[in-house]
C-alpha cells in the first residue's frame, strides 16, 4: 500500500495509534469498536433475591422471577440468584460466542451444577466463553433449534472492594442498589483482540521508552504503519498488521538483560471490607477463573498461598478443589506461604505465630504433596526479627513481600538480599521492584520492575505478580496475551511465565554479591493498625493465652492419667479461629472461650520462668504519690523516676485526622495537637487503705461522651504499680495516649517482640528515627501490645476513632491494664521478662473435686532465669508424646536443665513442624534434660512419655 512518508511528529503519532484502540473516542470508526460482532438477546432471564449465602443446590430450589435488565435488587450483602436461558443462532457456526454481563456486584456462573467462570467488571470479567469456535457436531450443539441451555448466575451484593459509601474505605452503605446492565450473547472477534494486544503494547512501549530511546521510536513508526495497514471492517487487512508487529516483538535482547518472573497471582484478603463469608466466595470466583485459563494456556503459572482458603474451598467447593489439585499436580497452581493465612507480621504471639506455620505447612503437604519452601506475606504492615527464625525451623529459606514499598519517609534500599533475624538466622529475600501484587502485565510493570530495581548489578531476576487483588479477581487473558508479546523483545526485559522456585534457584545461584538486612522490617505507613479495633485485639490475646494454658493444663493432665483424652481436635479447630475478621471476631473469641475444655483437668498450669514470689526485697517496691490525678513521683530506692516539672501517668488527647487511610494511618503531625485530659469528674479517693493492697481510684472527662475511671494499685510484694483502667470512649477522629515521662537518658528502648526483644531508638536524629514515632506496641497495655516494654519512653497509645471503613470501630466501653516497674540495674537483673508474665498470664486456679487430696508437684522447671518455658502441648503425630517450646530471652549464650516432674523416656530436638532430628538428641541426665542456647534461640523438644 502506497503512501507518503510520515513526519517525524512523535505527539501526531502517538495520539493517532491511541485513538485507533481507544474505549472512548472515534469507536464507531476504529479498531476497538469492532471487538464485539453480532450480538442477540437471551431467551429468558430470572431472578431470585437471598439474604443469605446458599449453596447452589438450595438455590435452584427458589422462586425465579422474571428480571429485566437494568432493574434495581439488593441491599448490600444480600445475594440474587439468575436463571438464564439462551440459544445460540444457527448463523453463528464457526464463531466464538460470549455471554457478554456487565453488572454491579461479583457474580459466579454455574454450568451443570458446577462454578466455571467468575464476572466481575472491576476485575475486568464481563463475559463467559460459551464455546470458543461452535461447530454442527458440538456435543448438545447450542445451535440446536430443539435445545436451550440454562446457566445460573450467583450475584453478590457488594464491590471487589466491599460497598464503601463515596469512597472505598468508607463505612459500607447498607441500603445500595445493585443492577445487570448488560446481558446478551455476542459474537467475540479474537482477531481483533489480538491486533488491539499489538497495538497496546506498542503504544505503551512508546510512552514508556521515552522521547530519547530509539526503541520507543521504532514501537512508534511499527504501531503508525500498522494503523495505515488495518482497515477494521476489513478483517483480511489484520494478518498484514500483524506480521509487522510480530517482526518488532521477535527482536532479541542481548544476554545481559534483565529476567522478569511472572507468576499469575490473586491476592485475596481474608478480611478486609466484607465479612469472610464473602471470603469464601471471592476465592471460588478467582480460583475458578483460573482454571479455564489454564486449560486454555498450559504455560500459565499461579501462586496462591492461604491455607485457610484451601480449605474454605475444599469444603464449599469440592469439585473446583479436585481440580486445583489436578493442576497443583501438573505444576501450574502453586500453593505457595507455609501458613494458614497471611497474618500480620507484628502483633500475635510467638506461639500463635508457630501455629500458622504448623497448621500451615501440615495442610499443604496433606493435600498437596508438598510442604512449602517460601514464606509468602506480600500485604502486611510490618515484619518481626524473629520471623527469619521462624520461617527457618518450618522448612522455609525464602521470603516474598512488597508492603515496605509503601513506606512513608524512607526508601528501604534492598529489593533482593538476605535478612537476618534476632538470632542470626538469614533468609533469602525478594521485594518485587515493580512496587506491586497486582500487576497487569503492561508494558509499565516490566519498565518498573527493571528502574524500581536497587539491586542491579548484584540480582538480574526480579518477580512480577500479576492479577486482580485485594478482592481477588486474579489474572485475565489479555494480562497473558500482553505477557506473551513481549517474552524476548528488544527494549523491555526479558519476561518467562515461572515459579517461585524458579525465581529464587536463580537467585540463589548467585547470591554472593547480595546485601544483609539485619533486624526487623519497620514499615513506615499503617502504624495505626495496631491500636485501631482494641477489643479484637483484646479477644485474640485472651484466646492465645488461654489456649496455651488450656494446652498446658491438657499436657500435665496426660503426664498425670494416661487415659486422659487430649483434646486436640478442638483445640485445632479453635487456634484456626483465630483467623477471622473484624465483623465476625468478638462473636468467635467468645465462641474460644466458651468452648475451652477446663473441666476436663484438676491441674493448675503456671508460667514458665516466673520470679520467686517468695523472696522479694523490700527496698525494690515502688513508692508513688497520686495529685491532681496523676503520679507526680514515682522513686525507687529513694531515686524519683518522673521526670521534673512533669506528672506520670498523664492522659492526653490528640487530632486523629491521617492523609488517607482512616484506620490504617497515624501521622506524624498529630503530635503538634497535644491536650491533656484534666477535667475531674470524681477526684482521687481512697479504695484499698493498704497492707497486702493498696488503691486509688479517680474518674477524668475526656468530652461531653467520653470518660476515663482508673484505680491505681500497688500490691504488697510487687515490683510494679498497675493501673486498672476503664474508658467509656465515642470520640472521632482522636487519640488517646497516656504519658510517662521519665528520668532516663538512653538512646534505645528496649521492647518485647516474639520470642525476645530488640531495642528501637528513643531519638530522633535522622528520618528512619522520626519515622519510628508509633511502634507496635504500647507499653505495658495489657492485651493489645506485647507483655512489655523496658520503660525509657514517655507515652504509649491507649484507644483511636477513625470512621473508616468501620464508622463505629473502638466506641463503648474499654477494660485494660498496663504497669510501670522503676528498677535498678538492666531489665534483665530486674526479672522485667518474668514480672510481665505474671501480669499477662496470671495463675489460673482450677478446683478440685471436693475431698480431693492436693499434693504439691512441678511439672517442669528451668535452671537459668534466661530461658522461658513458653508452650507444652501434646504432639501431632504421637499421643504419648509432648511439645516443649523454650527461648532464650536475654540475648545471651547459655546452657540449661529442663527438669519434669514425670518419667520421660527419650528427648529429641525437632523443628516447628515438630519433625525430629535424628541427629540430635537431647540428653537426658541426672540434673535433667540438658540444653544449650545461642541468643534468642527457639528450641522445640519432643518428649516421649513413659
């Protein structure tokens, strides 16, 4: 075809070939416009409106009435069932034909009573594939004019993010309407789709290359004389498009490039903006989808990690499970993480976070073979020193992210290298550079990945995770068909759809020039999560307490009657529900604690490492005076602790108001809104005169809606003063802190994180010290941080207010305690660890039978104050067998006797997994169980009982 050169105009250009594949502009006239041939109705359509989730089977049993499109039904949450009826014309031989439905809402159709293809037009799914080429001996021919076929499609009430009223995460609307807007059969031109795929990439290749790459130049003149070549009523004008596209894709990188691993991914929160029930429904919608992609492409990779959602899957959806193992099998659906779900990386406890390991890994090698080789936390807003330990002793070397990314002040200089944990453990560890879970295979994920990358030099092979998340939704066959054009192209790195497997060998093979991370990942953003939703929080730190003391109670009861039946089922059952969200957890933490079996055993569980009750100096008590409602001194050994000028335990009240993210976000700004809470609605008085107990208690007015009552206690014998603390709270957009300003000059904190402690800076010299103004833990506050802090800071977090997206989140009433111990000396010499135990796990008295006769008797005991007898539970695999978990807890070396008070026949050390290592037995001597300790070292031993 004839035609003058072009001018060397590259906006002329570049705006024409946009026009030509654009959704709005001049689509009577280009090539987008012809995506969609014929189109014709349904033979019927009719609905059905639930409340509820109901199975499919119950859902055909309901009354269908007829619908029309554009009709109105919910409200949020509820669901509507559609009976479609259609018949394919007899004209349409040789095409593919599409169900074309666009609609608010997620949908899931059902062929033959099965799920077979997930809609949702956020997640870019408005059609379902009805036959891709309809041919006269198709089995049950859809152009039969004797036979019609009927789909099911199951439209839930709510967005790919929830039903947030005029913003995503505002609270949800509870009276939204939701509609179909289209629904029909059409005729899909693949043809056409794939010219648009060229051209896209092209375009893209353009504006991302930039003005001064002569490869943008190239993509530009291809993508120019293709749309000279195209004419697009004219089909038999594309292969010669085509053919140019095709020859500009087929140049070659050279061998230095850089290698893209992309994996379909589909990140799905198990709790976010919906209840989990719709959970549920988003990973059969995702997971679906994705097996007719890769019966349509057998090069498709998926990683899907979550347990948990295995499970609900399983359970819901047997039929699609069996079929995600068949492809877990043929290597395309990769389970991926090695725990239950992906949980926050900061606030459970140690042994809370060992089960998600433990439940983890087991399933997975259940149901799928395998245990998993990495650990796979992409969305989570921070990440323990003690998580390298962790991952290492449940058989995981590698670890993916992306969260720190987001990070607010600073940028973390690392996308490959090793992190190193508390106790010097490494794992390797990969941040995707294009900043990104749910890429979508464009031209500006891979420019990303290779720019974004702060390793180049050392690592030439990065991750590129693709497809619809947070929702779910996961990958598309355009995000494949983009993948594909570009595998080897000149200008763009080099791009294999891979495994996580295979991403981390090359990695690994040539690791020698990467960098160590030591400590824990500090995520600047989101630091308001974890005062946000105080009684959740709450509720899981009881229910983790109170399952480790009813698995003591359960172990010691063993040791006691061989014919005890431990109660293991239900204690799995009920460490898995811990992992709910925040609509449904206070109902599940009473359903933990209504279900614990404590009359089953007459044993009364204690901490380990608790301090000797017996033998305290009297010069180490506290003394403190209480004016004006606050601690104006506070001395040890005549040494004053609060600082001068100012008053312990001050309430104050901050504006609460972040940049975005409501619930998520504390910025460091509020700090310039500080006014202290000082109206006294009932002054100090008198509760507790003294001897073994001594009180006050006072109330404050924080507002015309919120108060606060306190009763201040010190106890004989205690090292420390406790603060009971009630607060009626229905503030918004505020914060409420309780200030502790001390005569202490250090430049580090020390706080308690899993299994140890790590010290965070109490300065502010440079921006990685100011970002650290909110740290995940606060205080001595009892449930909601961890069990302590060594006291060198001034002011810990009590309660927030955001309105997003739970417009109600932390109002009503609050119970919680927190303490401060002034001493002498380190936190170590002043058995801080084992005060805060008892503050956090006091003794729980069990009675016994009346007439019962009580003998003294230790069921276990440890020779050094360091080490922390932290869990007892029966083994998985061996019902004479019991778990002992220990850690050294002062960041020291040191050997010890582990002594029980029953016959133990054999000891060997296993790993989280409980999995023994034949070449290390435990001995078991005269003194006792000999161990030897590294700093913060996690010990598993597995005891056989006699």
């Amino acid at each position: 075809m004839y035609h003058q050169p072009v001018l060397k105009n590259r906006r002329t250009l570049l705006e024409r070939a946009e026009k030509f594949i654009s959704e709005i502009y001049f689509t009577d006239c280009n090539l987008r416009g012809r995506l969609y041939g014929d189109a014709c109705p349904l033979e019927s359509i009719s609905s059905s409106l639930s409340q509820q989730r109901i199975p499919f089977l119950e859902a055909v049993k309901q009354n269908f009435e007829p619908y029309q499109v554009g009709d109105t039904f919910g409200p949020t949450w509820w669901t509507c069932w559609f009976k479609v009826s259609l018949r394919i014309p007899d004209s349409w031989r040789g095409k593919q034909v599409h169900l074309s439905w666009e609609s608010d809402g997620e949908a899931m159709v059902w062929r033959d009573e099965q799920p077979v293809q997930g809609l949702t037009k956020e997640g870019e799914k408005t059609s379902y594939i009805l036959t891709e080429c309809l041919k006269d001996d198709e089995p049950h021919s859809l152009s039969s004019v004797s036979f019609s076929i009927s789909l099911y499609v199951e439209l839930a009430c709510n967005s790919l993010f929830g039903a947030g009223q005029g913003s995503m995460i505002a609270a949800p609307d509870p009276d939204r309407k939701y509609s179909v807007q289209k629904a029909e059969l059409v005729v899909f031109k693949s043809d056409v789709r794939e010219l648009l795929t060229d051209l896209e990439m092209l375009v893209d290749m353009v504006k991302l290359l930039g003005e001064g790459e002569q490869r943008g130049y190239q993509a530009l003149f291809t993508a120019n004389e293709m749309v000279n070549l195209c004419e697009p009523t004219n089909p038999s004008s594309f292969p010669a498009a085509r053919s140019l596209a095709q020859k500009f894709f087929s140049q070659r990188n050279g061998e230095s490039q850089h290698t893209v691993h992309a994996m379909g991914h589909c990140h799905i929160d198990s709790a976010w903006l919906w209840p989990y029930e719709e959970t549920i429904r988003k990973c059969a919608r995702s997971w679906v989808t994705v097996i007719r992609l890769m019966e349509k492409n057998p090069h498709m990779v998926f990683t899907c990690s979550q347990a948990q959602q295995f499970d609900w899957v399983k359970s819901w959806y047997p039929g699609l499970f069996s079929q995600i193992q068949h492809f877990v099998k043929k290597g395309q659906f990769i389970p991926v993480g090695g725990t239950w779900v992906e949980m926050d990386g900061n606030l459970p406890s140690g042994e809370s976070m060992v089960r998600q390991f433990l439940e983890g890994q087991r399933f997975f090698k259940k149901e799928f073979g395998n245990y998993c080789k990495e650990f796979w936390l992409p969305d989570t807003f921070g990440y323990s020193a003690q998580l390298p330990q962790l991952m290492q002793s449940s058989g995981i070397t590698r670890f993916l992210t992306q969260k720190l990314s987001w990070n607010l002040v600073n940028t973390f200089p690392h996308n490959t290298f090793f992190w190193e944990g508390l106790d010097g453990s490494q794992v390797l560890t990969h941040f995707p550079p294009g900043n990104s879970y749910e890429m979508k295979g464009k031209v500006e994920d891979l420019v990303n990945t290779v720019k974004n990358n702060k390793d180049k030099g050392r690592a030439n092979h990065s991750a590129a995770l693709f497809g619809f998340g947070d929702g779910g939704g996961g990958p598309t066959q355009l995000m494949l068909d983009r993948l594909d054009r570009v595998q080897d192209t000149d200008g763009l790195p080099r791009v294999q759809m891979s495994s996580p497997n295979r991403l981390f060998s090359e990695l690994e093979a040539d690791s020698s020039l990467l960098c160590t991370w030591t400590g824990e990942l500090f995520l600047e953003l989101h630091n308001g999560t974890y005062t946000t939703q105080a009684q959740i929080k709450l509720g899981n730190r009881q229910c983790e307490t109170l399952l480790h003391d009813v698995e003591v109670a359960s172990s010691l009861a063993l040791c006691l009657d061989k014919t005890f039946q431990y109660p293991s089922e239900p204690l799995q059952i009920l460490w898995r529900l811990l992992r709910v969200s925040y609509s449904d957890s206070t109902a599940t933490s009473v359903a933990v604690l209504n279900t614990l079996p404590w009359e089953r055993t007459e044993v009364l569980p204690l901490t380990g490492g608790a301090p000797d009750h017996h033998q305290p100096c009297l010069g180490t008590i506290a003394d403190y005076t209480v004016e004006n409602e606050t601690v104006l001194s506070l001395s040890l050994c005549s040494r004053e602790a609060i600082s001068h000028g100012c008053s312990g335990n001050q309430f104050v009240l901050f504006d609460d108001v972040p940049l975005y993210w409501d619930a998520w976000d504390v910025m460091d700004y509020h700090l310039q809104t500080r006014k202290p809470v000082v109206e006294v609605v009932s002054p100090v008085q008198i509760a507790s005169p003294g001897g073994l107990r001594g009180s006050v208690t006072f109330t404050l007015r924080i507002s015309d809606k919120s108060t606060i009552t306190q009763e201040i206690i010190l106890d004989a014998m205690c090292p420390y003063i406790k603060f009971n603390t009630q607060v009626e709270w229905f503030e918004s957009h505020k914060f409420l802190k309780v200030e502790f300003p001390v005569r202490v000059r250090s430049p580090n904190a020390t706080y308690e994180i899993q299994f140890g402690h790590l010290q965070r800076p109490t300065h502010r010299n440079t921006s990685w010290d100011w970002a650290r103004f909110e740290v995940p833990i606060t205080s001595f506050i009892q449930f909601v941080g961890h069990k302590w802090a060594d006291l060198s800071e001034h002011v810990g977090s009590a309660l927030r207010a955001p309105k997003s997206p739970d417009a109600n989140a932390d109002m009503g009433s609050h119970q919680f305690t927190y303490a401060v111990m002034p001493h002498t000396g380190t936190f170590q010499e002043a058995s801080v660890i084992q005060w805060a135990y008892n503050l956090n796990n006091p003794l729980r008295l069990i009675d016994h039978a009346p007439g019962s006769h009580i003998v003294a008797w230790s069921a276990f005991s440890v020779s050094a104050a360091a080490v922390i007898l932290e869990t007892v539970k029966q083994a998985e695999d061996r019902k004479d067998g019991l778990v002992v978990r220990l850690y050294e807890s002062h960041g020291s070396s040191v050997s010890v006797y582990l002594t029980a008070g029953f016959p133990i026949t054999e000891a060997w050390h296993c790993d989280l997994l409980e999995r023994v290592d034949p070449s290390r037995p435990a001995p078991i001597t005269a003194s006792g169980i000999s161990i030897s300790f590294s700093p913060f070292q996690i010990v598993s031993l597995l005891l056989y009982l006699k």
